[in-house]
C-alpha cells in the first residue's frame, strides 16, 4: 500500500443486547425462541433482543427487553461473557451485542407484545435448528456448553441492584 492511500474500517456499532431465556420443563432446560413480526426480521425465529436506552446498562436493557417482549419481570440474569454479532453489507457496518442468559422459574408464563407472533419453549438441540440467523445456533450451543450442562461461574451474576 502506498503512503498516499487511506484504509477504510468497517465501524463497529454495539447499541443493542441479546437474551437467551432458559425454563426448566420436566427436568430438562428449555430455550425461548420467539417469532418477530415487524419490519426487522419479520417472521424469523429468534431469542429475545433489543436496544439499549441513552445513558444505561446493557444489563439493565436486557431486563427491560425480558419485560416488554414475554411480560416475565422476575429472572436470575447473567452475562453469557459473549457477543452475537453480524456484517450488514447495506450498511457497511459490524453489529455486536453482549448476550445474556437468563433462569425463568417455571410458573412463569410469557406473554408476548405486538413484536412477535408466536413463542416456543424448545430443547436445545431443537432451538438450534429452529433458530433462523446464521450465529444463533452457534451462541445457543455455547449456552447449553456453559449455562445448561454446568452451572455457570458466579462471576457472571449480574446483581439485581442495578
């Protein structure tokens, strides 16, 4: 490369969280895949996402979006201590969002909002391949490797102070 030419990075925008809701359903961990029905993605099968607000947490945006998208306000909430992230040629940007993983209790039933049109409490195994994204299925089986067949590091607890 010549000294006279200037490198063109791809910029990284990272103003948005993903959550994977895990249900204990007759002894085996079961994923919640909701199906959006809105002009981003409409009709795909995904776990929970959102943006984060002006001037808060990722956390804190990870128990709202579980709140406005399933109606569920109580969950045991952890950082996955991973990213979901994807190129978006028409736009000429990389996508990031932190991933969190959160424990329902079983009583708890979803109620969806007007984003989504159906819901799914799936199996691993089966949510991976219900999962429409490419690198959704990738982040669900480090989720059932770290959040489902062992128990996850303390480290991780997000604190319910927050």
């Amino acid at each position: 490369m010549s000294q006279t030419e200037t490198i063109f990075e791809v910029p990284i925008s990272c103003r948005g969280i993903a959550v994977v809701l895990l249900k204990k359903i007759d002894d085996l961990y079961h994923v919640l895949l909701v199906k959006r029905k809105s002009k981003i993605l409409d009709g795909a099968w995904c776990y929970i996402g959102g943006s984060i607000e002006n001037g808060k947490k990722a956390s804190e945006a990870a128990l709202r979006e579980i709140k406005e998208e399933t109606g569920i306000n109580e969950v045991i909430l952890y950082s996955a201590n991973r990213f979901y992230q994807f190129y978006s040629p028409q736009e000429e940007y990389i996508y990031m969002a932190p991933v969190f993983v959160g424990y329902v209790d079983s009583r708890h039933h979803v109620k969806l909002n007007h984003e989504h049109s159906a819901y799914k409490w799936l199996p691993v195994e089966e949510a991976i391949e219900t999962v429409t994204l490419p690198g959704n299925d990738e982040v669900l089986a480090f989720i059932d490797k770290h959040f489902i067949q062992r128990r996850p590091s303390s480290f991780l607890r997000i604190s319910k102070e927050l």
